[in-house]
C-alpha cells in the first residue's frame, strides 16, 4: 500500500501516466504537454520504469534514444484515472476551463463512471464494503516514507488545472491515509493521531484543508467546537471509488511476501449475505462495464493506447 500511495500520491506520475494512456510515448511528448522540468521528467520516468510502470524501449541507436511504452501494471491505472476523473467532473465545478467529460463509445454518451462490485455487478455504496487488514497489512506500512515534492517548471507548486483537488488528497504523505482512515471510521482528531501516528501539526493542517476542500465537516459535540466530529460530506464519501480501486491495484501489482495487506467484503443493501469485494467500473449512462478502449475524451475524442503499447 505504501508503495502504490507513493506511486499515486505524486501529482507528476498521475500527469505522465495520463500522457501515457493518452498516447504519449517519447520525452518530447511530454515536454510539450507538461510544465514540467527536464530533471524533474527525468527522475519519474525513471521511477515509473523501476516501478515497473513504464518500460523503455530503443527507437534510434545513434545516438541512443529510448521510448516509454506502458505495462500491463501502467495500463492498469486506467481505472483509478477514470474514478479520478468522473470524481472531478461531478464534485469541482470550479475547473477553468472545464475538463471534458468522458464518452463512452459504445453507448455514444457523457457519462460518469460508477463502482461496482465484480461478483455480484451491484452499484457499491461505502457503506455496503467492509474492509480489515490481511496478514500485510497496517497502517504503519500503508504510508510513504517520503513526502511528495510539487515542481513545475519554474520551481513553483505544480498547476495542471486537470485534478487540482485530487492532487490535494493523493499529493501529501498523510492525505490519502487519512482518507482512508476516515472510511475506516476515524472521527475525531484523537483517532487520526491513534491510527497514523502522524505529527499534531500534520494532521490539523490536513485536516483543516480537508474541511475547506468540502470533504470533511467539522461537527462540534457537546458544544465545544475544539474538539468536533470530522465527518465525510458527500463530496467526501464519493472519493471512495478511486481509494477502492488505486488499493486494488497495489494489491495486484506490488505482492507482500506474507499475504495480502487488504480484505474486503460486499454486503449488498437488503441482504444478510456478504461475498468478497473486488472493484469495478461501469458506465453510468448504459450501464455496461467500462474497458480503457471504450472510453474518449469527449472533446478531443482520445482513447486508451492500443494493446502494443501495453505489454510488459
């Protein structure tokens, strides 16, 4: 989990990997799409490539000159992407310009995308999912080391205007665990400091920012407002499909030797009867199950890459 928050959790990754899928292959490309920095660029695709996300390939011997095609493990970021994206769309209204809205090719819609289980195809609420750690699993070791760093190219935080929020949840050392916390049940201020450990000033902050970002409401109990109730708006609970499916992804791709790190249930509304949980996406509009290739930008009309560029 610590290494795929870390993977996540850098805005320049999500950046590139969405230039990816989008077709990017060559360090131009990206150049020409990102403010970003020639060592800044460097060092991730770097990480991405040790991370096993990107592969480089020679397109010219002389001089030597590398592509970064995507894995089956890069490729499989698609999914957390669209979540990111439709979670977007539908909760900050405040993009200038606004983003474009996904299509889906095969019913010829808008739509957004929507979580489902893959054993039953029932629509998943965070209410109906129960997760508990497996024999990998803590919050300790669900946590970056490091902090993330934000460049552009003139050394200021980055300001792609594509997921400015997402960014502000995924982009710290402490955000999303504390997300995930906060579906996990933690409340108040002490809970967060049980459970993650993290520095007083870390939490408040993040906490105060998760307030003003809409994500938490801060509910005084007893009528002492230094010590409120933090609870998840709406806004909130619906992030809970790009937490579901950037864990199912590290639990594909970045294996523990001990065993899993997550567990998850779905126990479908009026039913006494629950099964394992693993995370899919459908489309809103029709219904049908979302694959990489069916989705467009409904502006710019741009697919997920073909099956050449996603072999590992």
């Amino acid at each position: 989990m610590a290494v795929t928050r870390g993977l996540t959790g850098d805005e320049w990754n999500l950046r590139i990997v969405r230039c990816a899928i989008a077709g990017a292959t060559r360090f131009q490309d990206w150049l020409e799409r990102l403010h970003i920095s020639n060592s800044v660029l460097t060092s991730r695709l770097g990480m991405l490539v040790d991370l096993g996300v990107l592969r480089r390939s020679p397109y010219q011997l002389r001089p030597l000159r590398y592509e970064y095609l995507l894995t089956r493990r890069g490729r499989d970021l698609w999914t957390s992407l669209v979540a990111i994206w439709g979670w977007e769309l539908a909760w900050v209204p405040e993009h200038t310009p606004p983003i474009p809205a996904l299509h889906h090719t095969i019913c010829n819609h808008d739509f957004l995308p929507v979580l489902l289980c893959a054993h039953c195809s029932v629509a998943v609420q965070p209410r109906d999912a129960a997760g508990t750690f497996g024999q990998a699993g803590e919050w300790g070791r669900s946590v970056p080391n490091a902090s993330t760093r934000r460049r552009s190219r003139s050394g200021a935080p980055g300001d792609d205007p594509a997921f400015p929020q997402t960014y502000a949840l995924l982009g710290n050392r402490w955000s999303a665990a504390m997300v995930g916390a906060a579906f996990a049940g933690a409340r108040q201020f002490k809970d967060f400091e049980q459970i993650l450990s993290a520095p007083p000033t870390v939490l408040s902050d993040r906490l105060r920012h998760f307030c003003e970002l809409s994500i938490f409401d801060a509910v005084p109990v007893g009528g002492r407002s230094d010590r409120p109730v933090y609870q998840l708006t709406d806004k909130g609970r619906a992030f809970f499909p790009v937490i579901m499916l950037i864990v199912a992804s590290g639990q594909r791709w970045f294996h523990s030797p001990e065993g899993p790190a997550m567990i998850f249930r779905h126990r479908p509304p009026a039913s006494e009867l629950d099964h394992p949980f693993a995370p899919r996406l459908a489309c809103g509009h029709c219904g049908g199950e979302l694959r990489g290739a069916d989705i467009a930008d409904a502006d710019t009309d741009v697919q997920a890459p073909t099956s050449s560029h996603s072999t590992q």
